[in-house]
C-alpha cells in the first residue's frame, strides 16, 4: 500500500484491488478512528469495500404471496408456506395504528 500524507494529515492511497487500482483518499477524521481502534489503513477504495460487503450478504429473494388479512396479491421475502402472519403495506400500518 502506497500511502502519502499531506499537511492536512489527508492519507493518499492506491487500491490494491487488481481491476481496480483507483486513487482514494483517507481524511484525517477517518485516520484518527483506525488510529483509535488500532486497526490499519484501508487497502481498498471505498467503492471497492462496498462490493465486497455487499457480497457477503445473503441474498433476498421475493415471493408472491397473499396478505393475511385482505387476500391482496403482493410480495413478500416469505414464501406462502413460511410459518408467519404477513400482512400488506397497508393492512400492516392499520394494524399497528
């Protein structure tokens, strides 16, 4: 990791991703954090970071289903045959109201 500092105490780095290796910059608020948590710079550009949290994240798939209350058609990240009460947008507000 390739970092140079300014007077600013602004951190410039490469990303070490291989298909991305873009410029990014660690302001001095960011800096002091990883300094207080003890924890090393970042060897990622920020987009980078994100692609890869967003890679661990299980995926969502959506399902259509009936509400439990009025019957509408709608979608759900519960299947029909999951074992919980789903109701609608709608039917959901009124029944918490």
């Amino acid at each position: 990791m390739a970092a140079t500092s300014t007077q600013n105490d602004i951190v410039k780095l490469v990303c070490q991703e291989p298909s991305c290796k873009k410029d990014f910059i660690v302001i001095s608020a960011e800096k002091k954090f990883y300094e207080q948590k003890k924890l090393p710079l970042p060897d990622h550009c920020p987009a980078c970071r994100h692609k890869q949290r967003m890679a661990l994240r299980s995926e969502r798939q959506l399902y259509k289903r009936t509400c439990d209350k009025c019957k509408e058609s709608m979608l759900s990240v519960y299947p029909s045959d999951a074992p919980y009460v789903v109701y609608c947008h709608k039917c959901f507000w009124e029944n918490i109201g």
